[in-house]
C-alpha cells in the first residue's frame, strides 16, 4: 500500500506541530550522527572480516647466509 500525497502532508504537519521548529534540527542532528557511527561501524567490521578471512602472505625472503669453508687441519 503506497502512502499517497495527503497521508505525507498530513504525518509532516502532525511532525511539526508535536515536535515544534525548534527541536526539529536537534533531532536531526541526532539522526545524522546515528547514521555516521551507524557506518562506520559497518566499514570496521567489514574490514575485521577480510582480515579474518584472507591469511597473512609470508613474504619470501633470501637468506643471507655466508657460506663457511671448512678448512682441514693438517
């Protein structure tokens, strides 16, 4: 059931006048600000589940090591 024109002037003069100009853009704000965290929240644990699924890559790396002659003692 769609709400038509009317019904959507009707809830935001019932807004209005319950809520008052002042408060409206205090609980937006507020709204906002939800929104935000709300997104933030959502990237992080996007993030901590990548991490968790991809395994860290080792990086190969060559070793340095000097080779040591043995010398026979005579």
């Amino acid at each position: 059931m769609r709400a038509g024109f009317w019904e959507i002037l009707l809830i935001v003069i019932l807004v209005l006048i319950l809520f008052g100009h002042a408060k409206i853009p205090d609980l937006m704000k507020n709204l906002a600000n939800g929104i935000n965290v709300f997104k933030k929240e959502l990237k992080g644990s996007d993030q901590k589940t990548k991490s968790e699924k991809k395994p860290v890559e080792k990086k190969k790396t060559v070793s340095n090591k000097k080779t040591v002659k043995k010398t026979a003692k005579k």
